[in-house]
C-alpha cells in the first residue's frame, strides 16, 4: 500500500506462499521468505522491476530484516539440526554465520536495533 495511503496491491507473484516481507530502508528491495520444494528460502525482490532472486541455498529460512544501511540481511535458518542466524549480502554471494555465547544456543527472530540512538 502506498505511505500515502491507497489501495494495498500484490507484489509477489512468485510462488504460493509468500511470508515475512521486510522493506529495504531505500525502499528499492523487498526480502521474503517463500516456499520452494517443500523447504523455505529468502528470496530478494527488486521493486522497480520486479525480478526475484533467490539470495540463500538453504531449506529453512525465517524472519529476514534488513540492516539500517540497506547493505546486508540478517535471517534465521536451520544447519545441521541447530537454529542459526546468518547475515548476506543482498546478492547472496558472502553469508556468515553469527555465533551466539552459549554453543549450541537456537537462534530465531532476528531484528537489527536499536533505532533512534
């Protein structure tokens, strides 16, 4: 829906069932999680025209939400059994996985934060 206000329209086209939208900050990307072959992957739109591309090769993607500078996404997956969270570029070339204190710890739910300070 435009910030305007307006009529909500469909972007995503692609696939049957499409969840966990996040807006790029520049508003030029939407990130989403998509169903594919019975596993779920984070998939990147370009809302100018419209391309999508998948940006994960894993099976079990959630929650992606982009970095205040637009540049990198940070998402939850499942690896070898464990809930990780991993950051990417938005072309999906350099992935990292993002260690947590306590091994072995499930990770869920990521969000860059806080705003505002």
């Amino acid at each position: 829906m435009p910030a305007a206000g307006g009529n909500a329209e469909r972007v995503t086209f692609q696939g049957d069932y499409n969840i966990s939208p996040a807006v790029c900050p520049d508003g030029r990307h939407l990130a989403y999680i998509t169903r594919s072959a019975g596993g779920f992957r984070l998939m990147l739109q370009d809302l100018d025209d419209g391309t999508v591309r998948p940006v994960t090769d894993t099976q079990d993607d959630e929650s992606p939400s982009f970095a205040p500078n637009g540049r990198l996404l940070v998402y939850a997956t499942r690896i070898q059994g464990t809930d990780v969270l991993m950051t990417t570029t938005l072309d999906g070339k350099i992935k990292t996985r993002l260690l947590s204190i306590r091994r072995g710890a499930d990770m869920r739910e990521p969000a860059w934060g806080p705003y505002g300070r």
